[in-house]
C-alpha cells in the first residue's frame, strides 16, 4: 500500500469514527488538528469533557487490539498536542479526557460494516 493510499484509507477510517462518536453524542470540534508536537485524530466534547482521541484502523486483531499501538512514547506525544490545542482554545473549559477508537475493517473501505470499539479514558 502507497503512503497516499495509507493516508486515504486513514482519513476514511477517521470519518467513520467521527460518525460514530456523532451518533453517541459527541460534537466533533476538530479533525486532524495538528501542531509542531503532534497530531490529535478527533477532537470531540460532551456535556462534561473534551476529548482528544487517537483513531486506530486495523483489518483484524488477530496481531494485538489497535489501541495497544497507542504506547507510551505516544500518549505522551498526544498529551503535549492537547496541551498546545488548550492553550490556544481558552475558550474550551471541560474536563480533558484521552480516548481511542478502534475499527476493524478487513476488507478496506469495502467493508460494509466495519466494528467499532470506542474506550473512553484510555490513558
């Protein structure tokens, strides 16, 4: 697969967890917010917290779960990005929260109905 082709499928796969989240509740405020430290997939809010969530697509788990791609050196990454977007968003005053949403889709964007697993509090 391309870097353009990775880079496509990544971007699907970060439309249909924003969907997902819409259908949850969530407001999407942001999509690929990205800054000098990092880039942040979604930003969402609810009623009490904005979330900073990092997307991971994968076919299957058979390998490990996408979130256990989300390892230390980048959740501190994630953290540091927040910290940037807070700091320029003074206006957003809820609960910070980290947050990673898995989808499986083995057949690509072919996939009719891709699983979606959403784990708040991820870190």
């Amino acid at each position: 697969m391309s870097g353009g082709e990775r880079k496509l499928l990544g971007r699907w796969g970060e439309a249909l967890a924003a969907e997902k989240l819409r259908e949850l509740g969530y407001q999407v405020i942001a999509a690929g917010y990205h800054c000098r430290f990092g880039e942040i997939d979604l930003i969402a809010v609810n009623d009490k917290y904005i979330c900073f969530i990092e997307v991971k697509l994968r076919k299957d788990a058979s390998f490990a779960p996408g979130r256990a791609a989300v390892d230390r050196r980048k959740q501190e990454k994630l953290r540091t990005t927040a910290q940037w977007y807070l700091a320029e968003h003074p206006e957003q005053t809820r609960q910070p929260r980290f947050d990673v949403a898995e989808l499986y889709a083995p057949q690509g964007m072919h996939t009719r109905a891709p699983e979606f697993y959403y784990w708040e509090n991820a870190f």
